[in-house]
C-alpha cells in the first residue's frame, strides 16, 4: 500500500519508517497538488507584478553572486540550468535507505507551497521512490553551510530530465531533508539497539546471578526519573521467573549496579533524538521561504504572499542528538566490556574460574572487546561548528556538521553492537560453565547466540562466530 501525503503532518516518523526502511511509495494528495499550483501562480505573479524585488537565487544570482541583479531573460537563462555545478562531493556513499528517507523529507517544504516548486517537479520527486534505484548521496565532503552537494547528487538528474522553472533548482537542493533524514535514520535505528541492549544486559545480571535488589521496583520512584524507571522495569521483566536458586551473596560491581541509570541515560538520548527527528520531518527550511497568500484573511500589502531568506537549511538540533547517542553507544560499550572482563574471573564473578568447559579459552574475546570500546569511544566526540570558513568563501562561512554527526554515531553504534555479541557470548558460557536455564524472556536470546556461537569446549578461532554474532545483531537492528 502506498503512502498519501497531504500535509506536513503527515511526515512523521512512522511514515518516515514504512518509506526509507520498508520501501513504501508516496502519492501526493489532491489537495496538496491544488495548495502548490495556487502557491505557484501567486510567486510568479509576486516576481512578474514587482520588478525591483530581490529574490536570492530568482532575482539575483547565486552564492558570491547574490549581490549581481538579473535581467528577465537573465533569470530563466539561470533557472533552466540543473545544480550541476554543486556536485562536488565524493567518496563512500549514504544507505539506500537513507538516500529514501532524504527523498521522503525533502517533500517537507513542497506540500504546503512553501517552496513555490512547480507542482509537476514535486511530483517527480515523489516519484524518484519508484525507481529501481536512486543516485549514490556520497556521506563524505560535505561541508557546504547546507546540503547543496549532497542533494545536487541526488536531484541534478532530475533536474536535467524536466523543464525547471525560476525557483525549482533552488528548491531541488535548499533546505536541511538530509540531517533530517540522518536524524531520523540514526533515532530508528537507536530504539532498537536500545532494546537489544536491555536484553543482553539483563542475561548477563543473570549470569552473574546479580542481587534483585540492583533492579527493584521500590527505587522507580526514589530516582525521580521516568527513564531510569522503564530501565528497571524493562529489565525486571526480562529477569522474571529466573528459576530461582541462590544469587550472589553480596552485591555485584559497580558496572551492574549503575546499569538502570545508565540505560535511563540511553532512553533519554533515544528519545530526544525520537523527537528531534519528529520536528525536523515536518519542519520548512527552504531558503528562500515562500509565505503563500492566506485565503481567509486577505492581506493588501502582500495579494500574492511574501518571500525570505533565511538560515532554515541548517538544523542546529540534528547534530547534538546524534552526538548524544554516540556518546550513549561509548558508555554503554564501556560497561558491557566490564562485566565481560569481571565474569571471566571467578574471584569476583563467583562462577567457574575462566568458564572454561573442557580446554576452552575466551581471554581474547576481551581483547577484541577493548578495540572495540575504545573505536567507540573516540568517534563519540562534540560535533562542533567549524571555526573556520572551511568549505566555502563570502557568504558560505559556517558550514554544517550534520554528515559527521551521522557518520560518527554509525561507528559508535556497530562498535557498541559487536561488544554486545561478545558479551552475550560470555554470558552464553556462563549459563553452560554452571549448567543453568535462563529466564523465559531471554531463551530466545541465549537460543539466537549459540546458534551462532556455540559454547567453547575446545581450542578454536573466534572471530567467525563473533562476526556472525554481532552481523546478526546489527540486523535485527536493521530489519
């Protein structure tokens, strides 16, 4: 079933979701068809019925020439051309499912008028997700203040296939849909890894047989935090009906304890980032921004609506949120590789000496592990402003950080989720080493991590299985 836009409400995550990652089409409704042939006719009229109006990039050139005039026949000659010249960038590119979700968001600005694009060219773009493929958006260079280079790639080709109009090649590559696209693949993918992260997490309290009390539900309302609240309780109900028997004498290390607080943390970071992407799929950030006439209250001084420059393109919240989540994915990657080295030795783990079965050895899963965290932990820093006009000359003196963003909080969450497999495959020989069941709710997991990695009774190699393990996490992330 395809999806029907009608208005900027209608860009929320879930639709977000069924076309970036599920593949679903997009029909633009009637009425928002009608809304951009009326915006349409008023800019043109407001360009043809004011000649002394400065339009940047309609009335004037672009970039350093935006202080250079243009004659009538001056602006089509510009308007004709595709953003040919903006495609500089290169290097790896974007997922296909985000190049989707950059199409999805880029409708933000059409629906509504606001762009003034010629309605055919917004049906064009709609129609881009119907084709087998879509051009490669690289994920590297781009350091333009907007996204011009990264949407000149994915629209300088349909913008050679249609007759483009004053405004409609602006409006093709202006405005911020590839950080909202980023932050939006970032905050699906993240509400998944956080819930594998509870499960996995919650195996290894019960391989460690940590005390109940760590995660009673006495201290929901003593932190005064709703997040550290579904923590606890997300993990009491992975731990429920544990079999009984005894559990620790004494309370587990700090890295057990702190888990709900820090996976509160993560929660918090999940959602504002759940929220971030939710504003900025609805959000305009055209420039210049079209303000169509409103029909129920007539104004005299603008009969065919107003239009701006403003700095709309540039998404001040994307890049924090996603910073935000790597930071989350180095913290939690941290305490994973804790209870990873602290169940592997008995004096503190209480459990089988090594969790050794028969000549085994695990030692190097922890090696592997530190890699991993410290990966993680050192793409988990501030996405800053650039504090030079680095990408750009004249006005172009601030460019956006939001690629880097992304792209730093990819690596920290797949180095997060490859500590993951490997403490999981620990707490896999610890629940063998002692001959133990887990709870119900974890059997799957335990199930889905020895069929990948099999309990060590015999010297092998390692990393295979590890691999295995952490690609199949990264897909139930991904599915």
């Amino acid at each position: 079933m395809r999806l029907v836009l009608d208005r900027r409400a209608d860009m929320d995550l879930s639709a977000f979701y069924q076309v970036a990652w599920k593949g679903r089409g997009i029909d633009l409704s009637g009425a928002a068809l009608a809304r951009m042939t009326a915006a349409r006719a008023n800019f043109m009229s407001l360009i043809e019925n004011d000649e002394d109006i400065v339009i940047y990039g309609v009335t004037t050139g672009y970039g350093h020439r935006a202080s250079q005039r243009l004659n009538h026949e001056e602006r089509k000659q510009q308007a004709r051309r595709p953003p040919l010249s903006a495609m500089t960038s290169f290097g790896e590119p974007l997922p296909a499912r985000v190049v989707r979700g950059i199409v999805f968001a880029r409708l933000a600005n059409f629906i509504e008028g606001h762009a003034a694009i010629t309605p055919a060219i917004a049906a064009a773009v709609a129609g881009l997700l119907d084709r087998p493929g879509l051009p490669e958006v690289p994920a590297l260079g781009n350091g333009c203040p907007g996204e011009i280079t990264a949407l000149s790639h994915l629209f300088s080709g349909l913008g050679q296939q249609v007759e483009l109009a004053e405004k409609d090649s602006l409006s093709l590559i202006n405005g911020s849909p590839c950080a909202s696209a980023l932050v939006a693949d970032a905050a699906l993918a993240a509400r998944r890894r956080l819930d594998l992260a509870l499960e996995v997490f919650a195996l290894s309290a019960e391989a460690i047989k940590a005390p109940l009390g760590h995660f009673d539900a006495a201290l929901d309302p003593l932190w005064e935090d709703p997040q550290e609240a579904a923590a606890l309780q997300r993990l009491r109900e992975l731990m429920d009906n544990s079999g009984g028997g005894e559990r620790r004498p004494y309370q587990a290390p700090v890295s057990w304890r702190i888990l709900p607080r820090v996976l509160g943390q993560a929660g918090r970071a999940v959602t504002q980032a759940e929220e971030v992407a939710e504003i900025s799929l609805r959000a305009v950030s055209d420039n210049p921004v079209f303000i169509p006439p409103d029909p129920d209250a007539p104004d005299s001084h603008h009969p065919y609506g107003r239009i701006m420059s403003t700095g709309g393109y540039h998404n001040a919240k994307a890049y924090p949120a996603m910073d935000a989540l790597a930071a989350i994915w180095a913290d939690l990657a941290l305490i994973a590789d804790r209870h990873i080295d602290k169940l592997m030795h008995a004096r503190v783990s209480l459990l089988p000496d090594g969790l050794r079965l028969g000549e085994g050895y695990l030692g190097g899963l922890a090696f592997t592990s530190a890699g991993f965290v410290e990966q993680a932990r050192q793409v988990a820093s501030p996405s800053l402003l650039p504090a030079m006009e680095s990408g750009g000359y004249g006005q172009n003196d601030v460019p956006t950080p939001v690629f880097l963003a992304w792209r730093k909080e990819a690596e920290a969450a797949q180095a997060f989720e490859a500590v993951l497999a490997i403490l999981a495959a620990i707490c896999s020989q610890a629940f063998a080493a002692t001959d133990r069941d887990p709870p119900p709710a974890l059997a799957d997991l335990l199930d889905e991590t020895r069929t990948l990695f099999p309990p060590i009774e015999d010297p092998r190699a390692l990393s295979a299985d590890a691999e295995a393990l952490a690609e199949r996490f990264r897909s139930r992330v991904f599915s």
